[in-house]
C-alpha cells in the first residue's frame, strides 16, 4: 500500500493543520513506538503549537467580533455608521 496513513500530514499547510491535532498525536505515538522520541517531542511541539494558536484565534475574535459584526451589518444596511463606532469605543476600552 502507498502512502497517506496519515493524510498526508507532512504536507499540509498551516491552516490545515488547525484541524489535526488527533493526527499529530497518532504521529506522535507512532514514532514513541519506532522509539524515535526526540522526533516525537518535535512532533508535540508542533501540536501544541497549533493547540495554543487555535486558543490565540479564539480569543483574537471573541475580542474583535463586535466591531467586525458591526461592520458587516451596516454594510448590508442592517444598521447605522454610530453602531461601529460603538463598538470600536468599546473594543479599544478593552
């Protein structure tokens, strides 16, 4: 059988890697079990890394949805120019 047990995990891009952290695991155990654990650690790393983005982004936008929300909404008419600017006020008060 050819490659892909894993997707192709090796090859993905950043963004791509925000939904796969149970593949970096497998990963991860799979050279634990080739008894590769330097290489396992640079794998956790990783995974880690991607964890802690997600929780950065999360955060980033928990912060910054009303304003992007206000945006949106007058632009599609919902609303008006001082509802952005209430939410700017708000979000730079932060």
């Amino acid at each position: 059988m050819s490659g892909g047990s894993y997707d192709y995990l090796y090859s993905k891009e950043p963004e791509d890697l925000l939904n796969r952290t149970g593949d970096l695991e497998r990963m991860r155990d799979r050279l634990i079990g080739l008894d590769h654990v330097a290489a396992a650690k640079a794998v956790e790393a990783l995974r880690l890394t991607v964890v802690e983005s997600r929780v950065r982004i999360g955060v980033a936008m928990e912060r910054i949805a009303p304003v992007m929300k206000a945006v949106e909404w007058l632009d599609s008419c919902d609303s008006g120019p001082e509802e952005v600017e209430r939410a700017v006020k708000a979000w730079s008060q932060k």
